[in-house]
C-alpha cells in the first residue's frame, strides 16, 4: 500500500472511529498525521504544523467567544422572546418565526447545534400547544439555521471561505451565503406545505397563554466524539402556569445593548471594510468581556472547544495528505473520469451521505480540499460547485443521527417521538438522495453561481 491509499484509509477511518465512538475527530487526525508525518515520513514537525489552520482556529473561538457572552448576558434568550412574542394570534407566522430566528443565531456565528438546542425546546412547544405537525417545526428550525450557517461571519462560512481563498479558488462568500439561504428557504417551503402548513394557514387568532419556556428542565448539552450535542427529552412543563408574570429576559439592558452594537460591528467590519472576521471578532468580545467581567467570566468556558479541535485537527491531517502528494493523487483519479459534470455530482452526493451519519463540520474541511485541484482545472464553475457542496453536505443534518435531527427527537412529545424519528429518517434519506442532484442541478451544471 502506498503512502496515499495508507492517508485515504485513515481518513475514513478517522469518520468511522467518530461516528461509533465519543472520540474527538479532530484528536484522531492530529495523531494520524504524526503516524504518517513523523514515524512513517520523518517529515520534522513545522512540516507537519504547516498546515495548521491558525487564521480559521482564530475564528471559530473569536466567534464562538462571542456568542458565548451573547448567550451569558441574556441578549440571545431576549431576541427568541421577543420573536416568538410576535407570533401571538397569528398561529401561521410560528414555524416561520422558528426558521427566521435560526437563520439570524447561526448568521451571527452560532453553530447549527447551538441554534437547534436553543429553539427545538420552544418550537417542539409550540408544536404541542397549537397542533402543529412536530416534524414540521423541528425541519424549520434545522433548515433555518443551515440557511444563515454560511453566512461571511459564520462558522460554516468561515471554514468553506478560507479553504476556496487559501486554494487561489474564485472566492465569493456572499454568493455562497445567498445560495445556502434560498435553497434552504425553497426547502423550508415544501417541508411547510408537506407538513400540514395548509391548515396551519386556516387557523387564525388562538395563539394564547403562556409562552413556552425558554429554559425547559432535562435539556442537556454534552459535548461528544465530534463536536456534536448529546440531546436528552425535555421535561414537558412549558404550558404549565408560570408563578412569574414578568419575564427576566423581557427588558433590553445595557449589557445586552452593547452586544446587539458590538454584532453590528462584527458584521459592518467583517463585510463592508473587510477584516479579518477572528480578529474583529475576538476584539468585540474582548471589549464587552471588559465591560462586565463579572457576567462574562463564565464565556471563555463555553467556547466550541470541541469543533475547534476537530477543524484544527482535520485540516492540519489533509494539509499533511497535501504535502505527501495525496490530493494530486486524488486529483488525477478524478481527472482520469474525464467528466466534470460526472465529478462534481460524485462529490455531492459523498458529503450528503457521509454527513448523514458524521459531522458536516469534519467533511467540510475535508472534502473542499480534494475538490481542490481538480477545480483549478477550470472547466467548470468553482463556485456553483463549493455551494452545492457546501449545501448538500449541510442539508442532511436533519438526520436523527445528527445533533440536530436528535435534538428535534429528544424535544418532541414523547408519545410522538417514534413517530418523529421515523418521518426523519425517511425524510433524510430523501433529502441525501434528491438534495444532492437538485443542488447540481440549479449550481453547477447552468454554472449561475
């Protein structure tokens, strides 16, 4: 076996040993690559840590930093309320709501998780209290945070954004943003109507009583092999009575003021002067750190350490496979087909499957990269075939195998939840087998993008 197959195989060994057990991914290629750059290659280890992602690792803790405060502070739980505030009396306008929201917290650089764990228990509740179809609410939350998931500021867009750029690919962030959004809006809209969205439609002013709970008991979020969310049921007491008539969240303090600024600033900085999104980034959450250090000090701790590891790790291994000839082996496989419409669609449909089962943040850093060299060629449009990577890498996150299709699950009723996690599955094969083709289709092959 040559060093390249020995390479390949660890790779997938890396997402299998992941999916079936709690190990960091990101810790197993960090090994890997000292088996095959150290004992195997005697390569020294600044040749090893060349490929060490530093202006990425600055950005998933600068950004996952500063949600971290967002959330300590109340400004995220405050934004959910006052959304889900608006949808008293219009009982259509809640999934809708749901999937808007998500798209904001995961825009503004939370992780499709977070988002999914901060909104199931509310959406799910919902769901129960006005006889919406669960499955229905739970898809708008997870395709609505997909949808804001690559935004220029976000985790997911970080990570796709840097790897094109570093490539010397066509590098187009916003394209790439507006192209997840719609496609997962186009989604949210079938899944709508599917799901029993006309006779939400027929129902007017009910919405009444109490809101759910922001905070519903026995929601637990526990960090596992990939950077993923152990999810456990919610206790179903958000309908009861709340002894509180005036809610914590309800008032826009001071802290939570200049939270909202300093996201302003992240965003003008990062998309109309075009900083550097860590630097900006970890500076507003630095300057609001400062302000209140006594609130923050627990946001350093919260920290998405686990997806930092697991990108770090994973794009420092495939820089390693980069060195040892391993993408131009790759890169020459796939040149040998002689059909780039063929490639492209091949590799759609691998980060739809393998994502179904492992993490999309792991596959994203992985199979960009491959993809790499044979975009260069320039026979095809580099960007329709990011996005529709990107895109159907992400779209099965639904997936009960997932974090977030297993947070829709463990919020459901619990007399529904087998039938939850039935329809998901179901829905998720489909959506891993025509969600690839249909992003070929609209990305690629008319080369719009």
């Amino acid at each position: 076996m040559n060093i390249q197959i020995l390479s390949i195989a660890l790779l997938v060994g890396m997402f299998v040993i992941a999916t079936i057990q709690p190990i960091n991914m990101g810790a197993l290629a960090f090994a890997c690559a000292f088996v095959v750059g150290s004992l195997i290659m005697a390569m020294k280890p600044a040749e090893i840590f060349a490929g060490f992602p530093s202006d990425l690792f600055l950005t998933l803790v600068g950004i996952t930093y500063l949600f971290a405060i967002a959330q300590i502070n109340g400004t995220i739980d405050w934004l959910v309320e006052g959304a889900v505030k608006l949808v008293r009396g219009h009982v259509a306008w809640i999934p809708w709501v749901m999937f808007l929201v998500a798209a904001v917290i995961t825009g503004f650089g939370a992780l499709g998780p977070a988002a999914v764990a901060i909104l199931a228990p509310v959406a799910l509740g919902f769901a129960f209290q006005y006889r919406i179809n669960p499955v229905m609410m739970g898809l708008m939350v997870i395709h609505g945070a997909q949808a804001g998931g690559f935004s220029p500021i976000s985790v997911y867009g970080g990570i796709t954004n840097q790897i094109v750029e570093k490539a010397g690919l066509p590098f187009a962030p916003t394209s790439l943003f507006l192209s997840s959004f719609f496609f997962n809006l186009a989604i949210a809209v079938l899944v709508f109507f599917v799901f029993g969205g006309s006779k939400v439609l027929r129902k007017y002013s009910i919405a009444s009583g109490p809101l759910p709970d922001l905070h519903p008991e026995g929601v637990t979020q526990s960090i596992v092999g990939h950077g993923g969310t152990l999810a456990t049921p919610i206790s179903h007491h958000v309908f009861e009575e709340q002894a509180k008539n005036v809610s914590a969240l309800s008032g826009l303090t001071t802290e939570r003021l200049t939270t909202l600024i300093g996201l302003t600033a992240l965003a003008i900085g990062a998309l109309v002067f075009k900083f550097n999104v860590g630097l900006v980034a970890i500076t507003v959450a630095v300057a609001l750190a400062l302000l209140s250090p006594k609130t923050q000090k627990a946001a350093i701790d919260k920290v998405s350490w686990s997806t930092v590891l697991l990108i770090a790790g994973i794009i420092t291994y495939v820089g390693l496979m980069e060195k040892i000839g391993t993408i131009d082996y790759v890169a020459q496989g796939i040149s040998s087909l002689g059909m780039p419409l063929l490639v492209a669609l091949l590799l759609c449909f691998t980060g739809a499957i393998v994502s179904a089962f492992a993490s999309s943040t792991a596959l994203l850093g992985a199979i960009i990269p491959l993809a790499v060299p044979f975009l260069l060629q320039g026979q095809i449009s580099a960007i329709g075939v990011v996005a529709a990577i990107a895109i159907s890498t992400t779209i099965v996150d639904t997936s009960p195998f997932s974090t977030n299709g297993a947070l829709v699950v463990a919020n459901a009723q619990e007399a529904e939840r087998e039938g939850v996690l039935k329809t998901l599955l179901i829905y998720s094969a489909l959506i891993a087998i025509i969600g690839p083709v249909i992003a070929w289709l609209v990305f690629v092959v008319p080369g719009l993008v």
